[in-house]
C-alpha cells in the first residue's frame, strides 16, 4: 500500500512538473511570437513615416517649369556637360529671354535693374540651374525687353519624388504644346512624356535651393 501511494505521489509529481514545463514552453512562444510582432509594427511604421517624408517635397512653378524648359530641347541631360557658347545661347534664349517663362529671382532682377541682365548675373542664373559655374561671353548686357517667344510651350503635369542624402529624384510627366501652321491656320498639339530628373541641392541656387543634375526623357 504504501509502495502504491509512493508511485502515485511520484506520478503526480511528474505529471505537475510536466505541465508546468508546457506552460513555460507556451509563454515562451508567445514572447517570442509578439516580439516578432513588434519589430514587424515597428519597422511598417518606420517605411510609413518615410514615405511620408518622400511626399513632404514639393515643386515650385520655378523648378517645375525650369525643369519642363529642358526636357523639351535635351531628350539627355548631364550637367557636367555644361560648357561653351552653345550652352551660352540654350539658356539666355530659354531661360532669360523667354517670354513664355519665367522664374522669380529674374522677375526681381530685371524689375530693379530697367530690365537689363549683366553677365554675371547670368553666369549666376546658369550656376544656379546646373550646380556647374559657365563663363559666359556677352558682348553688351541682355535686355529683357527683347525678350522673344517659341512656337512650341512645356509644362510639367505631374510628379512623384524620392527624397534622397544629397537631393531628390523627381519622376514627372511632361507636356509640350506645339503650335504650326496649316492652310494658313494654326494647328496646337499637344505630346507627352515622362522624365526622371535628379536635383542636388544647392543652397546658392536661387531656384529654390536646388540644381538639376541630370535628366533623361523616356519617349
């Protein structure tokens, strides 16, 4: 009898130090599994609050339409190219004596000065749009007032951007308007494309602190 009473005593010991162990084994689980949770929580949370910041930039009219200017004439644009009289004469007659476009720091400029642009003002201007300093060779100073128009207009429609360590990556749908003439009538049309544009930023850059790097058209 009291063999037997030993063996249940014994059973029921090891019964109860089995269930304890299923226990600890399923509350080990359960830390284990809501850690998992958390660090997933987490990390969702940290992609969340990125791609938050990625949609905090916004392009200016400046930027934006600098932008549309250039991806109309460069289907390829690499800033480091930027060099000589041909870019000399890209940029005075599509950027500062455009009269369909515009941007405010020349707006200001040629509003104090009677409309006149010295070169280093230009030079400025250029530097500022590319991050890439271009001597310029003027023979007098621009005079805004001569100012001219192209048959053909660019805007940028729309964008989203990857906000980046040393800039952003702007991917933007471009439309340009061009106008001709037929049976002595004008035709508008209106083409558009996407470009992928990379901006450095640039705190001397009167276009909002940044400067185009590079830029490539997918026709």
């Amino acid at each position: 009898m009291k063999n037997n009473k030993r063996r249940k005593r014994k059973n029921i010991i090891s019964l109860t130090l089995i269930i304890t162990a299923l226990i600890m084994i399923i509350g080990f689980a359960a830390y284990i599994g809501y850690s998992k949770m958390s660090q997933t929580s987490e990390s969702t949370t940290e992609s969340a609050n990125n791609s938050l910041q990625n949609t905090d930039f916004k392009l200016s009219d400046d930027l934006s339409g600098a932008i549309a200017v250039l991806a109309q004439s460069y289907n390829s644009f690499d800033s480091t190219s930027v060099e000589g009289e041909a870019w000399q004469d890209f940029f005075i007659s599509h950027y500062l004596m455009n009269s369909h476009y515009s941007f405010n720091y020349l707006n200001e400029l040629t509003a104090k000065n009677s409309n006149i642009i010295d070169e280093e003002e230009a030079e400025y201007m250029s530097y500022s749009l590319t991050g890439i300093k271009s001597d310029f060779n003027l023979s007098e100073p621009l005079n805004y007032d001569n100012a001219a128009s192209f048959l053909s207009d660019a805007f940028l429609e729309s964008y989203t951007a990857e906000v980046l360590d040393d800039g952003v990556l702007v991917h933007a749908v471009i439309t340009t308007t061009q106008t001709t003439i037929q049976d002595d009538e004008p035709v508008i049309s209106d083409i558009s494309f996407n470009v992928d544009v990379k901006l450095v930023n640039n705190p001397s850059s009167c276009f909002d602190g940044y400067s185009i790097s590079s830029l490539e058209c997918n026709l």
